[in-house]
C-alpha cells in the first residue's frame, strides 16, 4: 500500500484551509475585540441568541453559495423568503391549511420561481443579475398581494411551526448523540475512502492527519454545544440549519452533481465539453437558492410568529451575499464550500450583535460589514489572479 504524503501547499489541503482559516481567525479578532468592549457578548445566553438569529439568514446564505459556485448571482433571495413569509402566514391564518401544507407551499413557491430563473438564463440568455432583480421587483409584488389590504399577518403561536422555531431546543443528550454521528461520520467517509484507494491500488493518506482532523472537529463541535448547554441549549432552528450544510456539503463532495456545479463554475466551455449537462446544473443551483431562500422565509417567520411587507426586506439580499463572500465563496464561481454559510453568517451576526450590544445604530453595522466584504473580495481577486503561478 503506498501512503499519500500530503505535500505543504498541496492544492486539495491548501485550497481547502486558506479558505476557512482567515475568516476563523477574523472570527477570533471580532468576538475578542466586542467581549473586551462589553464582558456580555461572549456570555452563552447572547450566544445562544446569536446562533437563533442567524439560522434562518443562514439558510439563504446556503442558497446563495450554490449559485455563486456556478459563476451566477440571485439579487432576489431576500424578496422570495419575504414572499415565502407571506404564504406560510396566509396559508396558517387565513386559509387554515395544515402547518405542513403551508410550509411546502412556501417553499413550493420558491422552487417555481428558480425554475423560472433557471429556464430564462438557460434558453433565453438573459444575465442573471438582470433576470433575478426583474424577479426581485415581481415577488416583491407577489408578497404584497398575497399579504392582502393589512400588509400584516400573525402566526397563531400555538402552532408547531412558532414553537418550533421559538422555544424548541435539543436535550443534551440529542445535541451529544448528534456531535459525536458528525464525528463518526467523518471518520467513516475517510475509512471508505482509504479501503477504495487501497483496492485500486491508489496512494491513500496516511492516518494521523486524518485523526487530527477528527480531532479538531470533535473539538469545534463539542465545546461549542457545551457551552450552550449552560444557557438553553442549541435551538431545533439551528440544528436544521447545520443538518442542510452537511448534505449541501456531501452533495457538493461526493455526487456528480457536486462536481459538476464546481465544473460549470470553474469554466463553462471546459464543463460543457467534458459532457456535463450545463443547463440541468445552472437550473438546479437557482431552483436550490430559491427553495432554501423559501425555507428561510418559512423559519423567520416562525421565529417572528408574523409576516409583513418588510419580510425579507430592506438589506437582507445584500447581507446573504455578503455573508457567502465573507465565509469564502467566490464571486467568479468555482471555489467555495457548504461551511462559507455557517461562517459568513456568524461574521455578519457577530458584527451585528456585538455593536446592538454597544448600543450603536445601524450606520456602523452597515460600514464594518461593506469593510470585511471589501477585504474578502479583495483576497478572492488576489487569488485568482495569483492561482496560474501557483499551479491552480
């Protein structure tokens, strides 16, 4: 058996941790500069606050990161999460549908609108930033009409979606069991791999780094869900917000479709080429956006037990692409991962709470986030420009 030895600078490992390294370390920067500003911010029970916020503003970071990946962009991702809201609301109060109905209604009615936005960009050729600002105008109207004359409506707080979304936490031993399934589940996907290799009489890597990684994610996952547990724990909300990255992240690892979103992003005309089917992927990433943009809507509006006119309004388009820039996707497509929505959204959340905490207004929150996106943007541009030299 001959054993891979991972060189420093190779491309896999190297692409991989430079990507998430700078913004855990910007991460460590933000979360120690606010708790020496306010010994509040680190406290489990803001954090527990922060990780509900961010839940449901990560789910549409998710939904963008899939289709920056492909090289394109949705400008709409906020107002289909607002309409969303408003189906769910309508759906719940109104028209008395079953909590189940209306949630697959809602999110029913984001996967139609990628579709629409898939369809035109593929047979139509119209770009996507103007396709999905077009969108963006038309489901802005959408949610207004399906919202009605009082522009306003309130979730029935006995309903499991507001529970769920409100005061649902996992028990311990749940939030334990679950932590240690991701670490055996690594663990598991490394085992399978090597024994493939080694059959195919391939270079397999060796073990200790392997353990070190399974290490070092038992640690990130294991001291974190301790910590809330002090406080109440971590929200349902969260827990399906992280449940959607790991299968975006093994859809994006290890299915055609993954490296085929990658292919398309990286170079169309290559992608094309080598047989892959540009349209169907193109399609899928804006349906996927969509679908998690409305599964978004559906779990702030849980959290809020409302939907109004201002769901999924005012910046929240620009946070969510913000959010996968600053987490390590690449506005030119081809580079990034599932985890650039956990992290881009703890930046943007942490930027957010540590100056609410200050009690700063919003203007500092809006010029600190632009800052940061200027900088990732900026190493992402770097990057590619120095990738050819390097071997990319």
């Amino acid at each position: 058996m001959t054993v891979l030895r991972t060189p420093p600078g190779s491309l896999r490992w190297a692409g991989r941790d430079l990507g998430s390294w700078p913004v855990l370390g910007a991460l460590a920067v933000l979360w120690l500069v606010f708790q020496a500003m306010n010994p509040n911010f680190l406290s489990a029970d803001n954090l527990v606050n922060l990780a509900l916020q961010a839940a449901p503003l990560g789910v549409l970071t998710l939904g963008v990161v899939l289709v920056l990946l492909v090289g394109q962009i949705d400008l709409s991702t906020g107002a289909v999460s607002g309409l969303a809201a408003a189906v769910v609301a309508v759906g719940m109060s109104q028209q008395g549908w079953p909590g189940w109905l209306a949630v697959l209604a809602a999110v029913a009615s984001g996967a139609v609108v990628g579709w629409g936005y898939g369809w035109a960009f593929t047979r139509l050729g119209v770009p996507s930033f103007v396709l999905t600002l077009a969108g963006l105008l038309v489901t802005l109207g959408l949610q207004v009409r399906v919202l009605g004359s009082t522009g306003s409506l309130n979730l029935p707080f006995e309903s499991w979606l507001v529970r769920l979304m409100q005061q649902a936490f996992l028990p311990p031993w749940l939030a334990y069991l679950l932590v240690a399934l991701v670490v055996a589940g690594y663990l598991g996907v490394r085992l399978v791999e090597r024994r493939r290799r080694a059959a195919a009489e391939l270079p397999v890597e060796p073990w200790r780094p392997v353990a070190a990684r399974a290490a070092l994610l038992a640690a990130a996952t294991l001291v974190p869900t301790w910590y809330l547990q002090t406080n109440r724990g971590v929200g349902v909300s969260v827990a399906v917000f992280l449940g959607l990255v790991l299968v975006v992240d093994l859809l994006l690892r290890r299915t055609r479709w993954g490296r085929s979103v990658r292919a398309v992003g990286s170079n169309v005309g290559s992608a094309h080429r080598a047989g892959f089917a540009v349209r169907q992927v193109y399609t899928s990433a804006f349906v996927a956006c969509s679908s998690l943009a409305a599964l978004g809507g559906v779990m702030a509006a849980g959290r809020l037990a409302a939907a109004n006119q201002g769901s999924g309004g005012s910046d929240t388009n620009l946070t969510v692409i913000a959010a996968a820039v600053i987490g390590g996707t690449s506005l030119f497509g081809g580079r990034g991962s599932a985890w650039s929505a956990p992290l881009g959204v703890l930046v943007v959340g942490t930027i957010s709470s540590g100056l609410t905490l200050l009690n700063l207004d919003s203007a500092p929150r809006y010029i600190v986030t632009g800052l940061v996106l200027a900088l990732a943007v900026t190493l992402d541009a770097v990057g590619r420009r120095r990738a050819p030299v390097t071997g990319r």
